[in-house]
C-alpha cells in the first residue's frame, strides 16, 4: 500500500539534534536562514563558515552526505535560474570560458546559490531529524494559527489514501484501455482529477464526522508534552548564534 | 435504564426524502443487538441520529437515560461510541497511539491517565504493539481493530458499528467477532452479514421502509424466509442456520 512514502525525508535515530524539542529546532533553522540570507555577498569566507557548521550539525545527527546530497535535487530548478542569470544579465560583462558574461549577474547568481544552497541543507537537516508531525506540532507551540497546523495534520495522514485512490482510477483506465499519450487525452485526466477532487471531499466529511462523533469541538487536543528547557533552546540557538557571530565580522 | 432507548424517530432529508418514518426500539444494558436491512432502508440515518449528528425531525433519542439534544452533545458523545465503515474515515491522526488518545482527550483525560486509558483500548482488540506506527501501515482489519479502539478509550455505554465485517477476510472477520465477543459492553451492530449477526448477536432488528418491521430472535427471524424475502434480506448460498450451541449465548 503507501508504504514506501514515508521517511523519505525523516531518518529516524536518537542523536541529541534528535532530541531538542520540534519548536527549537524550527525556530533555529528560520534564525540560521535570516542570518544567512543577511550577509553580505562578498564574504565569501563566512559562507565558508556556514557551511562547515551545517556539516558539523549533519555529523551529530549522524546524516550522512550522501542522504542530503540526494534530497538536494529539490533545488535543481533555481541552480538552473541561477545558471542563467550572467548569460541574459545587463550591464558590465567580463569574459569567462570565453563566454561574455554579466558581472552584476555573476555576482546575483552567486549569491542566490550560496544562500540558497545553505538554506536548503539547514531545511533537509530539519527535516531528517524530526517526524513531520512533530514539525506541525513545534509550529502550533510557535503559534502558528491551529487551523493551518491541523490542515497540514491531515494532508499527513490522507496523502497516501488519496494517492492510492488516484492509482486505482489510473488502473480502471488503463484497464479500459485508455493510456495518455498526447494532449487530446487531457480532458480524461481533467474528469479523474474532478472525480478525485469530489472524492476527497466527501471523505474530508465523513473524516469530520468520525472526529465530531468522538468529541471534536474546532480545536486538536494536545497531547504531546512539547515543552523545551532552557538548555535545549541554547542548545538549538548555537547553530543561528555562531551563525550570528560569523556575520557581524563579515560586516566589520 | 435502558443503553438506548428510540422512540417515534422520523427524519427528512433537507431536500425532502424521508427516510425514517417512527422507529422505535430499546436496547438493554450488555445486549449485543443486530440492525438488519437491505441498502437504502436508512440504517445509516438512524445511526447518525444516535450521537447528534442528525437532529430528529420527530421522536427522542435517549442513551443511558441522557436525551440527545444540542446542549448534552458532550455527554451523549462520549457514551455513544460511533465505528465507520471505512477505518480511514475513522484513524484520522498520524500514529495510533494520537488517534486512540483523541477522544479522551477531547474528554479532558491527560498525561498519564491517557496512557493508560490508550493502552488498556489497545489492549482489548489486540493491537498494543502496533501504538507507534501510522495507520496507513496497517492492514486493513487491522485498521478496523483500533478503530474499535478509539471508541472503547471513551468507554462508551454503547458500541454502535457500522457493517464491521465488510472488506474483512474471513480470518480477519472471525478476529473482530472473537474481539466483539470478549467486550463486556452494549453493541448495536448494524449489517447486511447475516450470518455475522447470527453468530454475535441473540436479537436483531430488521429496518425497512424508515421503519422497525421485525424484533426478535435472530435465529428465529433468520429462520423466517418470507420475513427475509419481504426486505430484500437474504442467506448466502448454501449457509443453514446451524443447530443452537449448547448452553452459550448465540
């Protein structure tokens, strides 16, 4: 069945960035992004910095490179912006490769990829120590608005199921001998994802039914204790703090 | 005092079609009872109106003595413990463990209590190991089981199941009656399986129509070909309804 979906980007363990509660590591990783995203662009060594000390928290996770260079691909559509910035730029060119490229663009497309890149590793890093629902749940503790946290809560849970009953209507085509081949084929796909649509639908109103029928008065109960010491917050701030640091002598 | 006890329900659709015309039945405490009825007879309408998800265009509903009315819907859900048909409309939460605790929680049961409310439930239709993993891993009678579950942690007066053998293979199926069979609390159980009424429950109910045609025995309204033919109710090929156990409960 869904098996196989999950974990794709979790991986379990019991390392101490394992531990620190949901909410500290979130708030952490938003810190480290800001700070990143604040440093001027011509410090070259201080995303050096950054980077080692993204490398040093993906060791005590004990994720390995090769776990975080696979998720990586995610970025592949802004390398590619990325790479074309200094080709279509305006302005001052200078020659590389024997390409004449724009030096402003050079510079923007540096700079979109080192903070990008260093963002990116911070999220995987995120993601492969904490279970998704713990993320919802440290976001709820962060006051992100419960309805939002309960609507993610659920894409969770039915993910899977709505996948499955899409796989089951691809197989009733196909079985009737209907395979997508070119774009007059397009309106059959438009109805299934209508049908699709109506399905989850009437599902979500059973779904709130069962969750009437057992209670449920507009708000999840909490039922995990998600509070965080003080150590753990420090322990989590050491990551945007150096980070921090690292900036202000950037900027001196 | 009676787990259940409806009287006089009629209810319409907002769009006009009735379909409950007066139904009237009671349920004693710890009877194990079978609503029969062939598709479209209004078990499920009934059935909403049994926790307040339908209000009665005419007639009460009373459970444990508490009617069914808005400002008690806390009190009447709590004791009225609701399994769908589809276990996925049912595990909603992440792991079973969240999902098992949801209700009590709603309750106000926290901390270590929960755990232990979640636990002993689990303990009851067999899935304990299972506390940790998300639903979507399990099978699909498994998913019914801790359905069952998430309402026994509300220790409701009355279990009211929704055609529990459907989809079940026959080993999964003989699993719940044996799990149904162990639990000391009232059960509504409402199905087309007639065979998997016979062997839980010692009265059934036939709905037809929007209304009660039949009270008995369940043998004995089993046994009841014309009874059967007149609501579209019929025995699999080939089942005979087989001698009575000696001495046991059906």
């Amino acid at each position: 069945m869904g098996a196989g979906h999950r974990h794709q980007l979790y991986r379990p363990g019991t390392t101490p960035v394992h531990r620190l509660p949901a909410q500290c590591k979130l708030l952490a990783v938003f810190a480290f992004a800001i700070v990143v995203v604040a440093t001027p662009r011509e410090a070259f060594w201080a995303f050096g910095l950054y980077a080692v000390m993204l490398a040093a928290t993906a060791a005590a996770a004990r994720v390995p490179f090769s776990f975080v260079a696979r998720r990586m691909v995610i970025e592949i559509p802004f390398v590619l912006f990325a790479v074309f910035i200094p080709i279509i730029g305006l302005g001052e060119r200078v020659t590389v490769l024997g390409l004449s490229l724009s030096a402003e663009a050079l510079w923007a497309a540096w700079n979109i990829l080192a903070k990008a890149t260093l963002g990116v590793i911070a999220s995987i890093l995120l993601a492969a120590t904490t279970e998704p629902r713990m993320i919802l749940l440290g976001a709820q503790r962060l006051r992100l608005p419960s309805l939002l946290v309960q609507i993610a809560m659920f894409m969770l849970r039915y993910m899977d199921v709505i996948m499955d009953e899409m796989r089951r209507m691809r197989v009733a085509r196909e079985s009737r001998g209907f395979e997508a081949r070119n774009l007059r084929h397009i309106p059959v796909i438009a109805r299934s994802a209508g049908a699709l649509f109506i399905r989850s639908y009437e599902r979500g109103e059973r779904v709130h039914l069962a969750m009437l029928s057992r209670g449920y008065s507009g708000s999840m109960p909490i039922v995990h204790d998600m509070s965080a010491s003080a150590r753990q917050w420090l322990t989590a701030g050491a990551l945007p703090l150096t980070a921090l640091a690292v900036m202000g002598m950037s900027l001196l | 005092m009676k787990s259940l006890e409806v009287s006089q329900l009629a209810y319409a659709y907002p769009d006009g079609t009735q379909a409950l015309f007066g139904v009237d039945l009671s349920i004693g405490r710890g009877e194990r009872v079978a609503l029969l009825g062939p598709n479209g007879a209004g078990k499920t309408t009934l059935v909403m109106h049994l926790n307040g998800i339908l209000t009665p265009g005419h007639g009460t509903v009373h459970v444990a003595g508490v009617p069914v009315v808005r400002d008690r819907l806390k009190e009447v859900r709590q004791r009225v413990g609701l399994v769908f048909q589809d276990p996925d409309d049912q595990l909603f939460m992440p792991t079973v463990r969240d999902d098992v605790a949801f209700g009590p929680a709603n309750m106000g049961v926290r901390g270590e209590e929960l755990e232990r409310v979640v636990k002993e439930a689990l303990d009851r239709v067999g899935m304990l190991e299972a506390i940790d993993r998300p639903p979507h891993h399990l099978s699909f009678g498994q998913r019914r089981r801790v359905a069952v579950a998430t309402v026994l942690a509300m220790e409701p007066e009355i279990l009211v199941l929704d055609e529990p053998s459907s989809n079940l293979d026959p080993a999964a199926r003989r699993e719940l009656a044996e799990i149904l069979r162990s639990l000391e609390v009232t059960v509504l159980m409402v199905t087309h399986d007639l065979p998997y009424a016979l062997e839980l429950c010692e009265r059934s109910l036939i709905l037809s129509g929007g209304v009660i045609a039949a009270d008995g025995p369940t043998r004995e309204l089993l046994a009841d070909d014309g009874l059967l033919a007149a609501h579209r109710l019929e025995l699999p090929y080939g089942f005979a309804i087989p001698a009575p156990p000696a001495g046991g409960r059906g």
